[in-house]
C-alpha cells in the first residue's frame, strides 16, 4: 500500500491528466453516453450485420409485401363471399323462403362485414347490395315483430 502511495507521489498532475484522459477516451468507445449517441462500436457492427445479412433483409422485405398482398386479396374474397351470401339470402326472402333467427343473425353480420370493407376500401367495386339490404332488414323487422322466425 505504501508502495503505491510513493508511485503516486511521483506523478505529476500533466501525467495524471493524461492518463484519465486516456482512460475516459477507451471507456467511451464501449460505453455510450446517452446525451451523445456517439458509439463508433454500435455503428460499426450496424453495418456489418447489414451487409452480411443484406440477402436475407432483402427475402424478408419481399416476404413481407407478398404477405400484406395476400392479405388484401384475402379481405376481397370475404367481402365478396359475404356479398355473395347476402345477395342469396335477399332472393330466398324475395322468394318467401322463411329462415331462423340465427340463419338473419348471421347474414346481419355478414352485412356489417361488408358494409365495413365496403367504407375502408373505396377502391372496391360496391352498390350491388344495398337494395338487397334494405329488403333484408325490413323483412327482419317483421319477423322479429310477430316472433316470425322458422
């Protein structure tokens, strides 16, 4: 301990200076300091994982729009298998053909479904239910007010 005490003694406060300087100068490559989000390490190996890994980014990034492509047309087909149904169910009721509550239930939904596609995708071609709807509903609304169902 004393030995240490003498070594210190003999430095003098330029030598002293320069080593913390030094010491600061090495911790602050390992060590970000979150004032200053300087890390030459961090950036360093940012980049090279994106270049070694650049081909798979780049499968994952055509993954990813193939995904969300497969997903529109997956929400078109339910609107128009929905669509489908509706406009089936409104021949039957046109043709008299009596249904249950729960039979009205899900073609109501069914209308909501796509009612709602119908107003977030106004690039869908629609206007070919509606007075189909409206015929649905009404007949609805007479049935659930005489307790009518099958």
């Amino acid at each position: 301990m004393q030995k240490l005490i003498e070594t210190l003694s003999t430095v003098s406060v330029g030598q002293a200076l320069a080593g913390g300087v030094t010491v600061v100068a090495l911790v602050s490559v390992f060590i970000e300091i979150t004032p200053v989000k300087i890390n030459p390490v961090s950036k360093f190996l940012a980049w090279l994982g994106r270049k070694i890994n650049s081909e798979v980014i780049a499968k994952v990034d055509r993954l990813e729009t193939e995904v969300q492509a497969m997903r529109k047309a997956d929400g078109e087909q339910e609107a128009i298998n929905c669509r489908y149904r509706i406009l089936r169910f409104g021949d039957e009721v046109k043709h008299g053909t009596r249904h249950s509550q729960e039979h009205f239930e899900q073609i109501l939904a069914d209308i909501d479904a796509y009612e709602i596609y119908c107003k977030d995708h106004k690039d869908f071609k629609n206007n070919k239910t509606r007075v189909t709807t409206e015929r649905i509903l009404d007949v609805y609304r007479v049935c659930v007010e005489k307790d009518d169902f099958l």
